[in-house]
C-alpha cells in the first residue's frame, strides 16, 4: 500500500477520535491493530505525517492526535 493510503487511514482514525465527547491521545498500538501493520512501520508514517505537520506526536511515536492540516488533507 502506498505512503499516501496509509496516511488517509490513520487520519480517518485520528478523526474518529475527534466524535468522542472528550477526545485522547490516541495509542500507536491501536492504530497498528486497526491497520494490521506492524509497530515499527506505523511509526516510519507517523514519523513522516509529523514531519510535514498532518498530526502532533510525543518524541517515542507512542500516542497521537490529528492536526487541522490533517483534518484539511482528511478532507
């Protein structure tokens, strides 16, 4: 699967998140479960997605949120 369609399925993920009445950081590993990909290439796109400012992440890639420029690529 391509960079790009990897990245539309995480920000669908992060945005579901955003329905929830008080949104949380949102563990890797669960977005891992959801995509059925392994930890440490979830992390490569993470890490990419970060980069260009599409979703905020703690320096360890474990927990992340959606940014409005994610929303906006989302979208």
């Amino acid at each position: 699967m391509s960079l790009k369609k990897h990245k539309l399925q995480v920000l669908a993920i992060l945005s579901e998140n955003l329905k929830e009445t008080q949104p949380q950081l949102v563990p890797s590993t669960i977005i891992a479960e959801k995509m059925n990909m392994s930890l440490p290439k979830l992390q490569q796109v993470l890490k990419s997605m970060e980069g260009v400012g599409e979703i905020e992440t703690d320096p360890d890639l474990q927990f992340s949120l959606i940014t409005r420029k994610g929303l906006h690529f989302l979208g």
